[in-house]
C-alpha cells in the first residue's frame, strides 16, 4: 500500500466517492475559474490530506463534517515538483465521512492535455476558440484539485458556466440549463457512473450535435464543429454497430447513460475514452464516405471501435495503477480489430493485423525493448507506456491466447472478468485468473511470459527422426545476444502436407525445444499456421525447400505475409543477404494479395535507400519488372465489383510501380489523373487519387508545390487536408522542404499535426538531412510548442537517415539532448538507426554490385 512519502502516490487514508465540479472558463483570455466539493472517507485519523493539482491556484480550502460544520483551511501547499496538494487541518480529524470544499483559478493551456484551448478557422475563415480537456494520464489534476489515481473511483456532478451562444457537452446528459448575467448560461449534467478521474471530460465551443440515434436504448451522437453535420454518417453508422457489438460480446449492458463521440480540431492523441464523451481528432470521426480511402475508411472504424470497447474494459473495470495501462489499450486494440472485422469482413481485418504486429516486432527486436508491463512511478513513466508495445504487442498476444483457447472460450473468460469486477479496478493477473476460472488452461503462466519478460523468441523447425520434426526457440534480435536465455510458453500451431491431406497441429512450447510426431514424413510444413503467433520462424533449408514451390497454393496470404517479413528481420540481423532477399521476392510477381504487397512493397523500399547511381537505376528496372505485371493484370480503371482490398491494392502498386520504379508511363498516367482530380474530386476513385498524388508529390515541382499547399489549406474533408499535409513532406526540393519546415512552427500546420510532418520530412529520401538539422537547429521551439507525446514519436523519422555520418551526427545530438517524456522510446529509435546504419555497411556494397554486375 503505497504512503504519503511516495513522492508520486496519494496516500489510501482518505477515500473520495464524489465531486461536484463547477467551472467556468474565460475562453478569450485563456482562463477559468472553479470550485469542487469532494465527499470523502477518512478511514483513519489524519492531520493532512493530499491531493493532486497543478498549474492551479488554490483560493479558499474547508472541510465540513458530517453536523455541516465547516472549518477553514489555511494551512495549503502546492508541492510542484510532484503535482501534489497538501491540506494541513491543524488538528487530527478523527475516522468518518467529510466533504472537502476548494476554489481555484487556472490557465487554458496550448499543450493539448488537461483543459486546454484550441483556435481553429472554419470554412469562411472565421476563427472560433473552443475550450476541451485531455486528462489521460494524469491531468484531471490541471482543471480541478482531486484525487487523481485510478484506483480513487467515484461519481461526478458537473457543472458548466458557459457564453451563452456556445455548445456544452460532458459525460452525462445534461439535466438543467439557467441563463445567467453578462450573457452566459449555467449547465447543469448528471451525475456519472462511478470512474476514474482521467476519465471526465467537457469540451465548450462552436459545436452542434446530430439528432440522436437509438442503440437499443443508448442514444447516439456526433458532436461536431458547425457546419460539418454531412460528415457525421459513417461514424454513427460505426458507432451504433460497435456498440451493439461489444454489448452482446461483452454480456453487459453499456455501463453509462449516453454515448457522444466528439470531433475535436486540436487534439493531441487520436482519440479518447472518457465515459460517454469520447474525443477523437476530426480526421477519425468526420468523414466524406464516397471520398476517402480504404485505409482512411477501415482506420476510422478501428479508432471508434477501439474507444467504445474501452468503455467497459478500461472504464467499467479499470486497472488499478498505471503499469496495468497496456491491458486497458492492448484489449482494446484487440477488440476493435474484431470489431472492425465483423462490420466488414471485406477488409480481412485480422489478416491486416499482420502489419500493425510487424510495427511491434521491430521494436520488440532492438536490445532496448521493454516488458509489456513494467514498474511505473512517474507521471513521465505512465506517459512512456502508450507505445507500440502496448498497443500492437499487446494486442497481438491476446490474439495469440484467444486462438490458442479457442474463441469462445475466451470470451466466457473475459465476460467472468468483467462481471466479477465491474465499478472496480484490477491487476493484470485478475484477468487470468478469469480465463483460467472458466477454462482451466494456464492463462497465468502462459501470459506472464509475454507480459513481464522483453522481447519474442525465433522458432526454428528442423526435421528429425522418422516423422517428427524438433522445435526450437531462442530470443530475436536485430544485434546478436551473448546468453540470452529467456524462454516462453509459446502457442505453436503447424500445418503440414502429406500427399492429398492436409493436417493441423498444435503444441505449447515452453522449453528450449520439443519435438513433435507428424505421424509420418510431411510433403511440406508450414509453422505459425493463421499467423496469429507473436513469434518469427526459421525453416531448415531442407524445409524452406519443400514449402517454396507450394507456397502460393498452400500458404495462406498471412502465412506467405509472415514468411515474407520473417525473411526481411533476417536480413536486418544479418542472417540473410540483401541479394538472397532480392531474389527470393522476385518470386512473388503473381501475388495477388493485398498484406503481401504492402509487406514486400516496404521492404523494397529499404533496399532503395542503400542504393545510388546506376546500381539504383537496375534495381528500378527489377521494381518495374516486379510491379508492372500485378497492376496490368489488376487494371488502373476500378471496376464496380472490385472489392475494398482490390481498390486499396490498386492504389498501392500505382504507387509503387510510379514512385519506386519511376516507370515514366505511370508518372505520365499519375500527373493526368491528379489534374483531373482537382479539376473534380468525384472524378477519380478514392485510392487512386491518393496514390497518384503521391506519385506527384515524389517528383513535383514548385508549381506542384503550390497547388498541394492550396489542396491542404481548403481541403473539402479532414481526411483530404491530412493527406495534402503530409504530401507536403514528399516533394524532392530544397526549397519545397524549407517551405514545409518553416509551415511546422509558424502556425499554418497545427501542432497536432505538427511533429507527425517533421518526422514524414525526416523520411524524404532526397531532404531528410535537411530536415533533420531543421530539427536541431529548432529543438527548443520544438519542445515549447508542440504537445509533450508527440516529440518522440517525431524522432522517428531519423530513423531513416542511416549515412554513417549524419548518423554519428544524431548520436551526438542527443548526448546532450534529453526528451522529456520517452527517454525509453528515443534510445530504441537511436538502436533502429543503428540497425540501419550496420545494413548500409553490410550490405549496400554487394547489392549494388550484383545489380551491375
């Protein structure tokens, strides 16, 4: 139980159950004003009590007793360091139930978390201000003093003092409005469900709500920016289907009153999930239906999915610190991506699960990779944990679970555990403990491998005596590991051939090898069978011989997926040639399947970077070679029964066979179809008006350069204005990427959006130095204006600049350079580069030298 002198942690003496929050933001001079009443247990006699707050101004502290007699507190200090309030009583108050009653002042912040303003123009140019929060992890503390942990669930009354011509919205339905002087209005909501506090929100401003929508007695709603209501249907068509959704998956009613999803210009996550107001960035939520991309479409269904499955695993139940964060953020991946597979099963959502699982194996591979869960102190610690491991490890190794336990059965576990635990909080082996209650496999034992140890392991397969075949493990990593001997309980499914018949079979590994009876010698065999294994395999020669010539007939395409990105980390770790690899893809030109071309298509962009001069030159003529046949058989012209994953696959071999290959008849093609796009939006499907403004982008001129930055700032939709933005990055000149840089901090980009550019400007094959010393040269204006989160995942970018001497010049920029918020993350983003860095000195000389040669 964590005491008083933990510098980070309240102590458990004193127990809220309720607020009742009133505030009152100036929206023009970027402040408010507040008072809170917080009815509390004191469970044992206690001279001081904390809470939390920053960047508030206490005015007035009293306690009153359970007789309504008040006693002012003049005894009030704010700890900075550690975002703590102490109230000194001046005596000891003994055990029983109080109410704590505060006023305060604070500031409408610019750095997108706790309650913040953002200024926006609309379509006429007009500008409007708006004031809304972010308090995950730990910033409910910026708008009210409270007792802000998870584990301190209570309910919460608010109430809004807002200009009268604005639009209010909080958790609950609001229950009273009274006109006040001065030309304002007071809203009045009811009261919540019991919850954490990082889970309450409000958002003031120029919104309006579409008519509500009838979820099986939950009403639904769009809160959005006036004038973008015709952007709201799909979001409610995916909203109401996940929530009905998750409501028969879960056995659970939805746990709250009303559910609105908000569309917030500035925002700094994607989206969030405070109980019945859930925030999203605009690019999530408004959408133009018959004008945005597959991937556009299928991101927006996952972003919402993810959110409303959050309301009863991360909301209902919550976990009780922030090192239990990753299940609330891996279950919901999980289930969004079930989600999004039911409401289109066109998609084939869990085969393109395979790519966000490639994102958390490359991170998963470095030295520097973490456990799922680790201890967590800070603020800044609990900030570090919403990373690719969290979300995508995460997700993938309950994936892993579920198939190995069977779909149902898992559920059963799942329902068991939120049932046992609704309104509480939990521990990580709480859910286990479920799934083991209901099924009796070893969930605990079984998970706590994945969860509390780094990394994933290498499974190689290898034929042994008559009929059988030995299973090995050993730990991935890019850089060789000197007696690494974690081991884990691994899931491992095979499928194998034996003249006409085909046989499945499934063993747990969780020592150094076993081996396994085939009944019989197999024809072929393929590991990781479905691909839902969080594991990379390595075949015997012998073994990857006999499955090569099947391959297209026998793997399925997560299977030829897995094969093809298990090859590509080989050759990162040195195991595989650049030259073997480029060989063994040229293999793949009659692939037809969306996940394998999007897999090898990001691989042969690697390559590229290695490559100068006329060895680039032959290595464009293979890409044409490579790419040119699978889009003739596909045709540029979209047809009326292609379906989702055919039109995205077009756009993406337009894409590759014009920019990678620099096949002139496709730029010629790619430069007509975007001139007729702009002349009319209608005119060219979705994804091929992408792909072609990409192809643009990759080889555009200033003129170029002036029409995309027009496309961008009178964009028709949010996602046409994202995908002009980032564009922006792509073009080849100087003077275009000084252009983009300059747009990054003089407030023509937002700063939402802002760190996520400079990192596309980072990856500009031809300007990426440029960008990256736009970087140094600007870090501490960096640091000043955009949002805290986003600085990290900015510095991805340098990834990609792997010359040995801008490389060194990295390195030592951050010897003396220190990110506030993932530290972690920057050291894993400094051991990709020097991944990269060895590739180029491994293999760039070869390669070139077996295409010329």
């Amino acid at each position: 139980m964590a005491q008083h002198s933990d510098p980070y942690r309240l102590p458990r003496a004193v127990l809220p159950s309720r607020y009742d929050i009133e505030l009152a933001p100036d929206l023009d001079q970027a402040t408010f004003t507040g008072s809170v009443s917080i009815d509390v247990d004191v469970t044992k006699p206690v001279e001081t009590i904390w809470l939390n707050a920053a960047e508030i101004d206490i005015n007035t502290a009293e306690i009153e007793d359970a007789s309504g007699q008040r006693t002012a507190l003049s005894d009030v200090a704010h700890e900075a360091d550690t975002e703590r309030l102490k109230l000194g009583l001046g005596r000891t108050v003994p055990e029983g139930m109080y109410r704590l009653h505060l006023t305060f002042d604070g500031i409408l912040n610019d750095k997108l978390h706790g309650f913040y303003r953002s200024v926006f123009q609309d379509d006429d140019g007009n500008e409007h201000v708006i004031a809304t929060t972010q308090f995950e992890t730990t910033d409910a503390r910026r708008a009210f003093p409270c007792f802000d942990e998870p584990e301190f669930k209570a309910v919460f009354g608010v109430t809004l003092i807002v200009p009268a011509d604005q639009f209010a919205v909080s958790n609950a339905p609001m229950i009273d409005e009274q006109p006040m002087a001065n030309g304002r209005r007071k809203l009045v909501f009811a009261d919540t469900m019991k919850m954490s506090t990082y889970l309450v929100a409000f958002c003031i401003g120029p919104f309006e709500a579409t008519e509500p929508v009838d979820v099986d007695g939950v009403p639904l709603r769009i809160v959005h920016p006036v004038g973008k209501g015709h952007l709201t249907d799909y979001a409610l068509e995916v909203g109401a289907f996940s929530l009905r959704h998750f409501t028969e998956y879960y056995g659970i009613p939805y746990p709250d009153q009303k559910l609105d999803l908000v569309a917030i210009p500035d925002f700094a996550f994607g989206a969030m999930e405070n109980v019945g107001c859930v925030t999203f960035r605009e690019v999530l939520l408004l959408i133009d239906q018959q004008q945005a991309t597959q991937p556009e479409l299928m991101r927006a269904a996952d972003v919402i999915a993810h959110e409303i499955a959050h309301m009863w695993f991360g909301d209902l139940v919550t976990m009780r610190w922030w090192n239990g964060i990753w299940l609330n953020e891996a279950f919901a991946t999980f289930m969004a991506t079930m989600a999004a597979d039911a409401f289109n099963t066109n998609w084939q959502r869990w085969v393109q699960f395979s790519l966000d699982r490639s994102a958390a194996f490359e991170v998963d591979s470095l030295e520097r990779t973490r456990p799922i869960e680790y201890p967590v102190n800070s603020p800044q610690d609990a900030d570090g944990m919403f990373d690719l491991l969290t979300y995508e490890k995460g997700g993938a190794v309950l994936r892993m679970l579920e198939q190995h336990m069977g779909e149902d059965a898992f559920r059963d576990g799942v329902r068991h555990y939120l049932t046992t635990h609704q309104y509480g909080n939990t521990e990580t082996n709480d859910l286990w403990d479920a799934i083991e209650n209901v099924t009796d496999e070893p969930a605990r034992r079984i998970m706590d491998s994945w969860i509390f140890q780094r990394g994933f392991p290498l499974i190689s397969i290898e034929s042994g005596a008559e009929g059988q075949v030995t299973i090995r493990q050993q730990r991935f990593c890019f850089t060789p590991l000197e007696d690494d001997t974690t081991r884990w309980s691994v899931p491992v499914g095979l499928r194998y051939g034996r003249e006409a018949e085909v046989a499945e079979q499934r063993a747990l590994l969780e020592s150094d090898a076993i081996d396994v009876d085939l009944g019989g010698n197999a024809d072929w065999i393929v590991v990781n069978a479905g691909g839902h294994g969080f594991y990379r395999v390595r075949y015997a020669p012998a073994l990857l011989q006999q499955l090569t010539p099947v391959m297209m007939q026998q793997l399925k395409p997560i299977e030829r997926y897995g094969l093809v990105d298990d090859t590509w980390a080989s050759v990162l770790a040195g195991s595989t040639s650049a030259v073997d690899f480029l060989t063994f893809a040229r293999g793949f030109s009659s692939e037809t399947d969306l996940d394998v071309w999007t897999v090898l298509a990001s691989c042969m962009s690697q390559l590229d970077r290695l490559l100068d001069g006329e060895a680039r030159q032959r290595y464009r003529a293979v890409l044409r070679e490579l790419y040119g046949p699978a889009l003739a058989q596909l045709g540029w012209e979209p047809r009326p029964d292609d379906a989702p994953r055919t039109l995205e696959l077009r756009g993406l071999l337009i894409r590759s066979l014009a920019i990678a290959g620099q096949d002139q008849d496709a730029l010629a093609a790619c430069r007509a179809l975007h001139a007729q796009y702009l002349a009319d939006r209608a005119s060219v499907e979705p994804n091929i008006a992408a792909a072609v403004a990409a192809a643009v982008a990759s080889a555009g001129s200033r003129e170029d350069y002036t029409a995309f930055v027009d496309r961008f700032k009178h964009a028709a939709t949010p996602q046409e204005e994202r995908r002009y933005q980032t564009l922006l990055a792509a073009f080849p000149g100087v003077d275009e990427m000084a252009s983009t840089l300059d747009m990054t901090l003089n407030g023509e980009v937002r700063t939402q959006d802002a760190p996520y550019l400079v990192a596309q400007c980072m990856r500009n094959r031809e300007q990426g130095v440029q960008a990256w010393r736009f970087v140094a040269d600007n870090w501490d204006r960096m640091l000043e204006a955009y949002p805290d989160n986003a600085i990290v995942r900015m510095l991805d970018g340098f990834k990609a600049l792997s010359e040995p001497d801008i490389a060194a010049e990295i390195e030592a920029f951050f010897q003396s350079h220190k990110v506030p918020q993932g530290d972690l993350t920057l050291q894993q983003h400094l051991e990709r580069l020097r991944v990269n860095a060895f590739l180029r000195e491994r293999e760039a000389a070869s390669l070139a030298a077996a295409l010329v040669g």
